[in-house]
C-alpha cells in the first residue's frame, strides 16, 4: 500500500468546524486505499499569540523556552484531529516531532532537520493507522525539543515523506497552487501548474509564502513530488496539475523566461565588502539570511548582499547603528524633529531603497 503525506496549514484547521472538514479528507484518502500520514500546522493564529503572551512577560524571551512554549499548538491541533479522525471511524494516533523521530541540531527556534527516524510511524501504519504528526517541531541529539522557524512545517511533511518514501507530499493550504504573483496584489495572477525545484525554491526564498524553501531543498535532494494545493479541492487525481500546482524535477518550461514574481515587506538589504565580518555578524546573532548573495561593489572587488527581516534582532541593532551615524552631527537640532525623521521618513527609506553598508 502507498504512503502518502498531507500537511495542513493553520488556516486549515483554524476552528472545530475546519478541523472536522480536514478529516473528512483524511479519511476518503485513506479509503482511497492508501497509508495516510498527517502533518499539522498550530491552529490559526496560536503561534502569533504564544509568541504575544511570551513578549508580555519578558522583552527578550530565552530561546529554548520559546521553543518548549510554541511547540504546544501544534500538539493541540495534532490531538484534536486525531479526535476528529476517529469521530468519522477512522483509527487514527498522534505523534510530537520527537516522537515521530524528527531529529534536529541543536540551535532553537530556527532548527534545521539533520535526520528522521520513523520507526514508530511505520509500526502504527502497519496496524493500519492514520498517523497524525505535529509539524514545525524535533527534538535535538541533546534531547533537547526544538522549532523549525515559519514554514517548518512544510519542511516535517517533505522530510517525514522523504524518509517513509512516500508516493507524494501534498501540502494543503487556503490557496490552490502556487501563482505567477501574490493574486492578492495582482488580480491577473495565474496559477502555475507545474514548477522545478529550483524555480520553486527561488520563489520561495524572494518572499512567496505557498511553499517553504528548506522544504523545497529536502524535496529536490530526494526527489520527493510535492502537490501544492487548496484543503477544500478534491484529491489528486490522474493529473494533479488540473487544480493544483505539482512540483517535481523536470517539470515543462512555461513560455517566456520569468516564471513568477515575488514580493515581501519589511525587508532590508545589508551589503559590505568585508565577508568574513558580515557573516560573523550573522552567526553572532544567529541570524538566517533570506537570501545571500556574492555582488560586485562600486568598488569592483567582491561583496556580500544580505535580505534580512526587519523584525530580526540585529536589523534593529544596525538600524540604530545607522540611525547614530547619519544624525548624531544633528543633535543641536530640536529633538523632536530628528525623532520625527528616524521613525517615520527614515524608516520608510531603511524598507524600500537604503542600502547599508559595513
């Protein structure tokens, strides 16, 4: 019997009302005459609140217990839908990332997936159970639980699907494919039906939000069919690429040369010459870059160009660094026109045009 594996998003299962439609699915595919096994995302908003209630009591909240904090939605959702599942007849048990074998570095918040050890999967989808697995989460060879970082649950699915040798992973979210532009902005936008690895991976890392990049990475070193598409659309069928978006390693050229745009707020772009110290900068701060890249400077000699999140740490550090340098000559000025300047003029130009340089 084939191994599929379905990852549902937060949106997906925001409420009882969606959670119960989501194992309906769960079931007809199982029915369908395959071995299920369910990824799940934190119900709705439950990370951002977390993270909320985690803020009012401390300004900068340690690390490994953010990640014992944000990890619990994610056993909420797993917990409720396997309750669901066997509401409906299905047999149907819950696993957290450590006990589904998610074996992680050690670095929280931000873990990358170093191994899966799917051993007490496999003995549950052998007693002919669907295996309800809470996304985002691992445990660290210190035995030490830990979180993924946004998306990290699309990166679980590929690699839990990876590691059983699925048929395909199909992610589930309130958008039906990947699209030529977010269709929220561009009322024209197309959805694509067929992307490569890379393709997908490049869009996901300039700021589509459909597809996780790790995810997208995890797929392409095992060659692991990724379906993206809408909860609400029916099961894949003969040709997935009807109602959804397949991505796969020779997927068919679109025409043209650009396959799809990417737009992302609150970034800025951090560029100097010095690589060694900008990347020690970045470790420092155990800082992910969005994306990295080698540019030629002014100057001609090689560079680095980083994007990072406005909201990082270290964007705020260097943005009052900036801040310092540019107005400190200033300071005979009224204060409250300087302060009027950095918050709002000078911020709207750190998001869009600023260039920092090291």
């Amino acid at each position: 019997m084939s191994i599929v594996v379905q990852k549902y998003g937060g949106s997906s299962v925001a409420d009882a009302g969606k959670l119960q439609k989501v194992a309906e699915r769960i079931v007809k595919t199982k029915e369908g005459g395959h071995d299920v096994v369910v990824v799940v995302s934190a119900m709705g908003d439950t990370t951002d609140n977390l993270l909320g209630l985690a803020k009012q009591v401390s300004a900068n909240p340690d690390r490994r217990e953010l990640d014992m904090l944000l990890s619990a939605g994610e056993r909420i959702s797993m917990a409720l839908l396997s309750m669901a599942i066997r509401e409906l007849g299905g047999d149907a048990i819950s696993f957290t990332g450590s006990q589904s074998g998610i074996i992680t570095n050690d670095r929280h918040v931000d873990a990358r997936i170093i191994e899966v050890r799917p051993f007490r999967v496999q003995d549950e989808l052998a007693r002919g159970r669907v295996v309800v697995v809470a996304g985002y989460q691992g445990v660290s060879y210190r035995r030490e639980i830990t979180t993924l970082g946004r998306g990290g649950s699309d990166t679980t699915a590929v690699a839990m699907a990876a590691a059983l040798g699925a048929e395909w992973c199909e992610i589930c979210s309130d958008v039906d494919g990947v699209y030529t532009a977010d269709p929220r902005i561009v009322t024209s936008a197309r959805r694509i039906p067929c992307l490569s690895y890379e393709e997908t991976q490049e869009l996901a890392e300039s700021g589509a939000k459909v597809l996780n990049a790790q995810a997208v990475e995890f797929a392409k070193e095992r060659e692991i069919a990724i379906y993206a598409r809408a909860t609400a659309s029916p099961l894949p069928g003969a040709d997935p690429t009807v109602d959804g978006t397949v991505v796969r390693r020779f997927a068919p050229r679109v025409p043209g040369s650009v396959v799809g745009v990417a737009s992302e707020r609150e970034v800025v772009m951090i560029q100097s010459p010095e690589i060694d110290r900008l990347l020690g900068v970045m470790d420092n701060f155990k800082t992910p870059g969005k994306q990295v890249h080698i540019t030629k400077m002014n100057s001609g000699q090689n560079g680095l160009t980083m994007i990072l999140s406005k909201k990082m740490r270290i964007v705020r550090k260097l943005l009052m660094k900036q801040i310092l340098r540019i107005y400190l000559p200033l300071l005979a000025l009224p204060l409250y026109f300087v302060l009027y300047h950095v918050l709002i003029v000078r911020d709207d130009r750190v998001t869009f045009t600023n260039r920092w340089h090291l």
